[in-house]
C-alpha cells in the first residue's frame, strides 16, 4: 500500500494531532488530581480549625459528678473544678429545678464558694440572665432548692 507524500504528511501531522490530545489529557487529569487533593486537605485543615473546640473532641467530657442532670453546674468539688474549667456556671431557677442534694447542697443554708478564676453565671428561670467575671457567690438554699444566688459586692 503505497501512500503519496501528501498523504504521508497527513498521516504523521494526525499521529502528532493524536499524541498532542493524550499528552493534553494525561496534563488535565494531573491537574485535576493536584487541586482536588489540594481541596481535600483544604476541607481537612478547616475541620481541623472549626471542631477544635467542639464536644466531640473533649477527652474528658463532663460526668454525673460535674452537673446535674438538667446540665446545671454542681457545687461538689468536682462539679467546681469542672464549670471553673469551662468558664460558665449555670444554675437552672424554674419550677423544674434539680433538688440540693442532687447539686451536693444542704437542704437548707448558705454555701459561699471562692472561685480561682472568674466565670460567668448563667441562671436560668422564664428568662436566662447571665453575669460575667464573677469571683465568689453564695448559694442560698431552702426547703431542698436552690432559692438565691448572691454576688458579693466588691466592698465586702
């Protein structure tokens, strides 16, 4: 099968047009794999930052000692260290309220409670009302309920 020169040329410009193709494909799937690996570790770098202070990656997530079960805080001294650690004491004030044994109080009587550092108090009733930087409070309590939290005035 002889060819003419025209028709040689044809052939090896379409053999360069063919090989030119792959070369551009094998390129393209090279790129596509370098940014999609790039977006995925993108994605995991962004988790990374975003859950880092999430409750799932807690070690040591807070246990029955550490609040009561409604979530509020609990005055032993675990429950102390634990809302002291996580910078929130919450104190739940409505009719559904956790009794003060459950919250490691006396049925009746004022507990005062130095923190070392200061937190913020959450009490929640109807409405929840928050106060921040808070050094020591007293907790007042009667007929096995919490009935007052005090804040001591900076004068005292």
């Amino acid at each position: 099968m002889s060819h003419t020169l025209l028709e040689r040329e044809e052939l090896i410009a379409a053999a360069d047009e063919a090989r030119e193709r792959k070369r551009r494909r094998r390129l393209a799937s090279r790129v596509i794999g370098v940014i999609g690996s790039l977006g995925l570790i993108g994605i995991a770098v962004f988790c990374t930052l975003g859950f880092i202070n999430s409750w799932w990656v807690e070690k040591t997530p807070a246990s029955s000692d550490q609040h009561a079960s409604d979530g509020s805080s609990v005055f032993t001294q675990a429950g102390i260290d634990y809302f002291t650690k996580q910078g929130v004491l919450r104190v739940t004030m409505g009719t559904d309220r956790p009794g003060a044994g459950e919250l490691g109080l006396p049925a009746s009587g004022t507990r005062h409670v130095d923190l070392l550092v200061p937190v913020t108090v959450e009490v929640t009733g109807t409405k929840t009302v928050g106060v921040d930087i808070v050094d020591s409070l007293d907790v007042v309590t009667s007929g096995g309920r919490i009935s007052a939290i005090e804040l001591p005035s900076e004068s005292d």
